[in-house]
C-alpha cells in the first residue's frame, strides 16, 4: 500500500496473516454453494426464478465493489447491465451465437463504458455522483432508444437463438441449463472478486473508504484505484447483462430502466453491504419475496414489499445479525466437537 508499510516487517507480517486469514474458506461458505448447485433439486420446478436470482445475485455482487468496499454511490448501474445484455445480444443476432464468446464480448463492452465513466465518479461528494451516474444511465437509455435500427427500440432485439454451452448443453424450455450456466458465472466471478478484495489492493479500497484524507497521506494513489475499482464492477455487470441477454433470448430498454438500479439498492440493503455474500442474500430473498407476494397479491405487491423494506431497515437487521452470529458460533462449535 506504501513505501513505509513495505519497511515495516511486522506490520506487513500483520497485514499478510490477516489476507491470508480473508481467503480461507469457512464451512458454512461451502455449504452456501453445494446448497446453490442442489437447488434444481431442491426445487425443480423453478429454474427460471433460480437463474433470475443468479443473475441478480452477480449485478449485486458488482455494485456492492463500489458502494460497500469503495463506498461509491451509484444510482446508475443499469447502465452497464444494459451495455453487457445489449453487446452479446447484437453479438449473437449478427456475428456468432456461442453463448461463451458472447459473454466475453458483453463484458468487454460494458469495461469499458465502466473505464470511460470512472473518470467521471472519481472526484466529489456523494450527491454529485449520484447525479452523474444517473445521468449516465438516463443517456444510455435516451442512446438506446433513438437508435432503433440497431437496439429494435421499443420491441427490443428480437429473433436471437443462442447455441449451446461448450457445444454441449442447450438452452431448455425449463431452464436447468440457463441456471447452471448463470451460477457457474457467478461463482467464477465471486472467486475473482473474492480474491481482488482479500488483496493489498482490496484493503487501499476500503482504506479510501473509510478516510480519504489518511489514505492519500499513505502513498495510496486514490484516483487510479477508484477507476480500476469502478471498471472491475462494470465489468461484473455487463456479464450479469450477457447472461440476461442469453438465457432470455431476448433484450429490452427496460434493462436500462431506473428501476434496475434502484431495485440493486433494495437487494443490497436487505442483504447488506461490505462484504461480498450481501448481494447474492439480498438477491435470494428479495426475489423469492417477489415471487411469492406477486402470487399472492399480483396488484399490491409492490406495497407489501415496501411496507417490508422499512420494518427490515428499522430493526429486522439487527434481528438477523444476532441470528446469524448464533448460527455461525453453533456450527463452529459442532466442527469443533468433531475435530476434538
């Protein structure tokens, strides 16, 4: 991080133990993705809400690296969500329908959209970055919808039939292999992410978080991190894009809607900010929330969902941080049982 951290050899020895204590794997990690590779049998009949949560699950995951290790506020994110779904979906419809290209192709493009826009962010409060996000959003959009020729406009890209997975496994009407391929997605890009932030780099992150000022005074080189920050998440979100493009067949403007990225912000307040797992959780209850009060209430959803957005803000985290402490130290103390 610095020339002083490198001279201080137990301060770097503290710094090492510390990343090497941040990639270990806990057992209730492992648990959490051998639970997310049985969920097509653990519930069969709803790939395609499994696939949507793995989906939401990587755009959360993207948007968390900015607002909760960077502590950049974004009410923009659709933006490069839409450069990602409408890239491999142009890709697919006019150049090659390999869904494993076409990811790669979306990514790219919305890299670097996110490296052009983080020049933008880099500097300012909070408010200021609000506006320019959205405003990127707003005109990406406004793009989207004035070049009919090319995005279909309104009625969106139509006609796009992708091919199969490494050649071997086609898109199903049930979804099954939409859902494997969006988790296999999102658990190689987490491991990505995972890594990146249990690094030297990840720590200068959320020591420009956490005071600026202190960090500047400590050699961190504040602008560069932020835009490479502010890249690595736009990147993650244009495969979240590829993905919705590919499993759906389909690409609207309403990938570049507001709702996007406001519905981004409910995930990660459910399911908290700061640490990398907050936007898969959110993303899981949040769309089984949906789900389940859309089927039971089709035109008043929308407010119960509301009504329990504000009940979990006002004291429901504070419920779940004791119940998972308790779980955490129960399941430590039943490994513990057995190693002894």
């Amino acid at each position: 991080m610095s020339a002083s951290v490198s001279t201080n050899p137990a301060l770097q020895s503290t710094i090492t133990g510390y990343l090497a204590r941040q990639r270990r794997w806990t057992a209730l990690e492992i648990g959490f993705w051998v639970l997310a590779l049985a969920a097509p049998l653990l519930m069969p009949g709803q790939m395609l809400l499994l696939n949507e949560i793995a989906i939401l699950g990587l755009f959360a995951l993207s948007l968390d690296l900015i607002l909760g290790y960077a502590g950049i506020v974004s009410l923009g994110h659709a933006a490069f969500l839409g450069a990602g779904a409408y890239a491999a979906g142009l890709f697919a419809l006019h150049v090659n329908a390999d869904p494993l290209l076409g990811l790669v192709v979306g990514t790219v493009a919305a890299t670097c959209l996110g490296f052009a826009c983080g020049f933008l962010v880099r500097r300012g409060t909070d408010l200021t970055r609000l506006m320019v996000t959205l405003g990127i959003a707003l005109l990406c959009f406004e793009l989207a919808n004035t070049f009919r020729g090319v995005t279909g406009g309104a009625d969106g890209l139509q006609g796009i039939s992708m091919g199969k997975v490494l050649g071997l496994f086609a898109f199903d009407i049930k979804g099954r292999t939409a859902y494997l391929y969006s988790l296999s997605v999102l658990f190689i890009l987490y491991l990505v992410a995972r890594r990146i932030m249990a690094s030297p780099f990840g720590l200068s992150i959320r020591a420009i978080r956490d005071n600026r000022l202190r960090a500047s005074a400590s050699g961190v080189e504040i602008n560069t991190r932020l835009v490479a920050i502010y890249t690595l998440a736009a990147a993650l979100a244009g495969a979240a894009g590829a993905l919705m493009a590919q499993t759906t067949q389909f690409v609207s403007l309403d990938v570049l809607e507001f709702h996007r990225s406001a519905d981004l912000m409910l995930v990660l307040i459910i399911g908290g900010a700061g640490y990398l797992y907050g936007g898969i959780l959110g993303a899981i209850v949040f769309k089984l929330m949906q789900d389940a009060i859309a089927s039971l209430t089709p035109q008043y959803w929308q407010f119960w969902i509301g009504l329990f957005l504000v009940l979990f803000v006002l004291g429901g985290r504070e419920i779940l941080q004791v119940a998972g402490q308790r779980v955490r130290a129960q399941i430590s103390r039943l490994f513990a049982g057995k190693d002894a």
